[in-house]
C-alpha cells in the first residue's frame, strides 16, 4: 500500500467531514465577510461555508497610544462598526486586520514603491511578527481574537527586493510581502506559528470560533 497515498486520502476525507458539520452547524446563520482580500475570501471557501461578501469603506487610522495586536484588534473592530446598525437575527459579521510588528512600530500596507522597498529592507535579515485580528459581531456579543506568527527573512539584496516590488507589486500587503508570493519561498528561513495567519487569516481559530457560535457556547 502507498502510505502517502494514504494518509493523504485520510486527510482529505477528515477535511471534508469538518466542512460539512461545520457548514451544517451553521446552515441558519448568514455569514458576512466584511473583507475584499481574495486570500481570505478563499479560506472561507475551503472552510465549505456559505457566506456572502459585503464592503463597506473604512478609514483605516488608529490611536496613536495603541501598540501592537492592540492595533490589528482596534481596526478589526473598527472595520465592523458600519454594519452594526443593519445585523439581523443570526447574522454573524467577520472583519479582519493584518499588521506587521518590527521594531516596536507597525508596517502597514506600503504607500509606493518606494515606502514598499523600505519596509522590505527593515525586514531583510531579521525576525518580525505578523499579527491578524479577527472580530466576530452578531446582534447579542461582539469577540475579538488575534493570532501571532513570527517570520524570519534572509538577508536581501537590492535588486531581489526591486524584483519583487516590480512583478507583484505588494500594495495590498502588510509589511509590503505576501508569503505565498516568490518573496515568500526566497527569503523565509524561518516561521514560527500558524503560515496561514501571515496570509492574512488564522484558520484554525476561526474555525473553532465559528464551531463555538454555533453551539452557542
């Protein structure tokens, strides 16, 4: 027997069963995903749930006394205060919020180019954090959870850095990078925590929080 072959067939039905019990779990809610990132919309499509994509536009500033997750959980929450006067009954509203921490400030999605090449060079050769808040607002609670992944990049050169900036242009990324780009398989040497919360999502904890709503925990 190809043990892979296996084990990968046991994954894939394990996935699909967690799809449908938690889909069916929630089958009376309305899922609003207050977020036009295509990353994150397409975790909740792996995730098997039914949900619907709603923008509203949010001016993305923060006090400037706040630090670290108290940023991301801030405009997280901020991102889901136009939507609360419109939640109906068994509505359950999902915003989110990806910053990157180094050196006892936050990157945030890079102006240009050239505060894109900055940020990249402050990152080159050391460890920063990536922290994604995640708040959850219904009619009767609001939660609020962030999760914290430590990245290590390689030292970069110049031009891997102009490279990158020209052919993927991260202007939409925290800290100027996405991990799953080139950026990503070239300069990571070491990740601690969860890969898919620096692509701009916690998964795991999202999934338990939506399982604890629904068994109204």
């Amino acid at each position: 027997m190809d043990y892979a072959f296996r084990d990968a067939f046991i994954t894939f039905i394990q996935v699909c069963n967690s799809q449908l019990m938690l889909n069916e779990k929630l089958k009376n809610y309305n899922i609003i995903l207050a977020s036009g990132s295509p990353r994150r919309q397409e975790f909740f499509k792996n995730l098997g749930l039914n949900f619907k994509i709603q923008l509203k536009p949010v001016k993305e500033e923060y006090p400037p006394r706040l630090t670290h997750f108290e940023i991301s959980n801030y405009l997280a929450q901020l991102k889901a205060l136009p939507f609360k006067n419109e939640l109906q009954h068994k509505d359950i509203l999902i915003t989110s919020d990806t910053i990157v921490w180094h050196n006892q400030k936050a990157l945030g999605k890079p102006r240009n180019e050239e505060d894109a090449f900055s940020m990249l060079k402050e990152l080159s050769g050391k460890t920063h954090e990536v922290i994604t808040s995640v708040c959850f607002t219904t009619l009767n609670f609001e939660k609020t959870l962030h999760d914290i992944t430590k990245v290590t990049f390689k030292n970069l050169a110049d031009d891997e850095i102009h490279y990158y900036i020209k052919h993927y242009k991260p202007f939409d990324k925290a800290g100027a990078y996405g991990i799953q780009d080139w950026i990503g398989q070239i300069a990571v040497t070491k990740i601690e925590g969860s890969y898919f919360n620096v692509m701009g999502l916690p998964v795991h904890r999202v999934y338990k929080t939506l399982n604890t709503i629904a068994d109204g925990v």
